[in-house]
C-alpha cells in the first residue's frame, strides 16, 4: 500500500536549531491498525524526542498480516503532530524511510525492519515488549538472529530481559518500563472504597479468578465493592456463568477511556491484577501506584515489578490465595492502608527511568556506527 503522510514535521527542531542540525529519528513498529498499547508508547517516545530539542521525528505503522486502520489510530495520527506513514507489509517505502533516517528506534525486532537498517548500515535500537518463547520456531529463530544486529536494546521489565539475556551481563541491555503516559501523582487518601479491575477480558487475565475469589471472601459488599472494568471475547461467557443474574458489590463497567479509568482506580481503595498468562510488564499497577492506589496483584512475570515491592502478592491462578488477600487488605486498618499506599507511589521514583535515557542511547548508537577518521 501506499505511504498514507497524516502530519507534516515543520522541520525545525523545538529550539529553533534547523532540521539539518537534528538526528533523524525514524520510531518503526508492527500494528494491528489501531491505537493500542505499541502506538501509544511509539506517540510517547515520539514526543520526548521532539521536545527535547535534538531530534527530528518520522513515525511508521507497518501493518500486521489482515490488519486494517482504524479510527482510533487515525484519530491519534491527526492530532499527534508528527510526520506519520502507515505502511503495509513488505511495503518498498520501508527502504526509503529507513535510508534518509540517521538513526531507528523499532519496537521488538521485526526482521524486514532489523535487516534493512543493517544492509543500510543504519544505527538501530530496539525495545523489546514481549518474553521470548521457549518453543522452537521459525520466528523465534529470526527474532533471536535479529535480536542480536541491534545496537542496544531495552526491555520493558526485567522479567522479558531475562528470557532474552539469561546470563543479564550484556552491557547494550537495559531495562526501561516501557510507560507511555501515567497519571498525575495524586495522594493517598480521600473517599476510597473497595476494589477495582480493568484488563481485556481474555483467557488468563484473571477476571473469571477474581470473580470466584470476591464471591468466597467475607467481605461487606456495600464497603467493599469491586468495579470491573474492560470487554473483550470473555466477558459474555464469565458474566453468564458466574454472574448470570448479578452479583452483590460487583459492577460490570465495560470499555472506559483513560480519564474515567484513573478516577475509577483513584476512587478505589486497592486495584487488584490477577493474570496468570506470564504478564510482560503491566501498565495498570503503575497507573494505580501514580494515584496513590496499592495493589494486589499475582506473581506473573513483570507484574511483580510493576506492581511494587509492597503490593500484596499471591499465586498466579489460586483463586483461594487471592480471597485471602482480598480479606486481608478489608482488614487493615487506616495506618497500616495508608503507609503501604504511600510507599507504593514514593518507589516509582526509583523504578521508572526518563525519556531523556532513549536519547542517551541515541546518540551513543550513532556514535557507534560513524565512521571513524583515516588514520594519518
């Protein structure tokens, strides 16, 4: 398909310096056409780059196999402000974007992608979003030979890094939670009352688990409610087998956009997190922990880093672990509530990393790959 141009970069970079003084940045991701978790970050990075002055942007959609645009991502393409094109699969105009770029930022390692900016001796960083997979295939074998052709790579937990770099001394690794937007800080406190959930509803996100959970535990419905936000393929079938004709304390909320999540969250007293699918990183936790909401969540994968040190944890699956939790947290009292609450926002400090780091890894990939003076 044809490049579709949305936005138009005005080619001088945020401190006036011309266009020609700036990198050119080309931030490249696979999509399913719509604006979803990968764009949203790809917007973010986009952004910081832009506005830190030093970078020219060219943002690239490349299509995933059937995939169709959709207007949620035509919507964010019209309001973004930066040159985007929407390419299909094995779409020439890849070599052309790539070919004027000084350097890439691609999103997992997709090897179209990886071995052009090879062939055209172009810096190249990826960040990788997903764990690898133990099972032998043809695309692991390219994703772990493209993996390799990249001149740093961040991970989004520490848990993905680790399936990739198991022995974790390769010094082009980095661990960067892959965050596109967070809520404003807000303190603990306030008018907060019972639980809150938001997941897509699919195999093994944990809402059918949390359901089972809320209904055995001894918990005063009317104090402590649970709001359940989300849809997806698996939420006809849980809500006619566990909760056909409704369920004390439980509310089904359906799709909400950010601005009705957060004040939902912030309203809650804990947000619970109960996958048991190996969670990559998880975004919710933190949005949860930036409003001052703790969070139970299982120990699944990079949740046990995005909900924090002090979450209250349980076994990926174990509905009965998690009615003990639930029971625990209506127990605690206000001082013992509000310290983990306030702990659990204060170590965001330490576990998220700025924007400005990609840019250090920016110009250190470009310094990597410049060719070096003749020897006199």
């Amino acid at each position: 398909m044809s490049p579709a141009i949305h936005c138009a970069n005005d080619q001088t970079c945020k401190t006036g310096h011309p266009a020609a003084q700036c990198l050119k940045l080309l931030i490249c991701g696979s999509s399913q056409g719509a604006y979803g978790g990968i764009e949203a970050v790809m917007f973010a990075l986009a952004d910081a780059a832009r506005n830190s002055g030093r970078f020219e942007v060219r943002i690239v959609f490349k299509l995933v196999k059937s995939a169709k645009v959709q207007t949620s991502l035509e919507e964010m393409i019209q309001s973004c402000g930066h040159a985007c094109h929407i390419a299909g699969r094995m779409d020439p105009n890849l070599f052309s974007w790539i070919a004027e770029s000084d350097l890439v930022h691609v999103q997992n390692v997709p090897p179209d992608i990886v071995g052009l900016c090879k062939l055209l001796g172009k810096p190249l960083v990826s960040t990788i979003h997903n764990y690898r997979r133990t099972r032998f295939s043809i695309h692991r074998l390219l994703w772990d030979t493209c993996s390799k052709m990249c001149d740093y790579i961040t991970f989004n937990s520490a848990f993905v890094m680790s399936t990739w770099d198991r022995v974790g001394t390769n010094r082009k690794h980095h661990v960067v939670p892959a965050v596109c937007r967070i809520p404003d800080l807000h303190p603990p406190g306030g008018q907060r009352k019972g639980f809150s959930f938001i997941s897509r509803w699919i195999p093994n996100k944990g809402a059918d688990l949390l359901i089972k959970a809320y209904q055995s535990a001894d918990l005063d419905p009317d104090r402590w409610p649970l709001a359940m936000m989300g849809e997806g393929p698996e939420l006809s079938r849980i809500r006619d087998e566990l909760i056909p004709n409704g369920s004390p304390g439980i509310e089904l909320l359906g799709r909400v956009d950010d601005a009705e999540k957060w004040k939902i969250i912030a309203s809650s007293k804990w947000l619970v997190v109960p996958p048991h699918t190996l969670e990559d990183m998880g975004l919710t936790p933190i949005e949860a922990r930036a409003l001052g909401t703790p969070v139970i969540a299982s120990r699944d994968g990079g949740l046990i880093e995005s909900a924090g040190d002090h979450a209250l944890f349980f076994e990926p699956g174990n509905v009965d672990e998690l009615r003990e939790r639930l029971e625990k947290a209506a127990r605690m009292d206000d001082y013992e509530y509000f310290s983990i609450a306030r702990k659990s926002q204060d170590s965001l400090h330490s576990y998220l990393v700025p924007f400005s780091f990609y840019h250090t890894l920016y110009h250190k990939a470009t310094q990597a790959t410049a060719p070096h003076p003749a020897a006199t």
